[in-house]
C-alpha cells in the first residue's frame, strides 16, 4: 500500500471516529435553536413559564458546547471552522457568555416586562451571531 492510500484510509478512519460527536453538537446547535424559538413564542403569548425553560435549556446546552470541539472533529459534514482549535479560550469564552446569556434571560422571565426581559435576550442572540461569524461556515 503506498503512502498516498494510507493518508486517505487515516483520514476516513478519523472521520468515521468523530462523525458521532459532529452529529452531536450538531443535533445541540438544532436544539438551541429550537429552544430560541421557544423563547421568542413565549414572548410572543406573554409566556414567562415558557421563556424561563427555554432559557435554562440553552444555559444547559451552552456548558457543554466546549467539550464537543475535539481536535479530529473538523471536516465534513461539520461546518465548524479550524480557528476554534486555534482560538478555543476565545470559543470557550463565548460558550461561557452565552451560558450566562440564558441563566440572565430565565432569571428575568420570572418577572413580566419586556424591558426586564430585553438586554438579556440581546445578549444571548449577540453572542450567538458573533460565534457564528467567527466559527461558522456560511449557511
């Protein structure tokens, strides 16, 4: 077997090693997702139960988003860009600013305004456009 065949068999090794964890952390980014829209539809009917157990889920889902970025978990179908291996205190610190994000956001659910409700929620959608940008392959 020659050198170039070996490469191409490790790399499918590899591939197939961390395609579970890509599923994953893909299926947690779906389910962030999902829990957003939670938010936004709790906020819409004025539904602070609904806006507080959306937020806690992304606040559970933000503390284990720095351990599903292994090394080998880089390629396709993954749209995750290298510079989070590069830049991972950087990655580790937004998933920490999102955590926060949300634990703020279902603390202020409690209460009944909007404006009690509003920076938080803007902190948590700016902190996951700014991961996107910088983390993200374009949609």
């Amino acid at each position: 077997m020659g050198p170039g065949a070996f490469l191409l068999i490790s790399f499918l090794m590899a591939a197939q090693g961390s395609a579970g964890v890509i599923d994953e952390r893909q299926a947690l980014m779906r389910a962030i997702g999902d829990d957003l829209q939670a938010i936004w539809d709790g906020l819409a009917r004025g539904d602070g139960g609904a806006v507080e157990q959306g937020a806690t889920r992304i606040a559970a889902q933000a503390a284990r988003l720095s351990t599903l970025f292994p090394l080998d978990s880089f390629h396709p179908p993954s749209r995750a860009q290298p510079a989070i291996r590069e830049e991972f205190h950087a990655f580790e610190d937004l998933a920490l600013k999102l955590k926060e994000a949300a634990e703020g956001l279902a603390a202020s659910a409690r209460h009944t305004t909007l404006a009690e409700v509003q920076p938080h929620l803007t902190r948590l959608v700016r902190t996951c456009r700014q991961c996107h940008r910088s983390y993200i392959e374009p949609y």
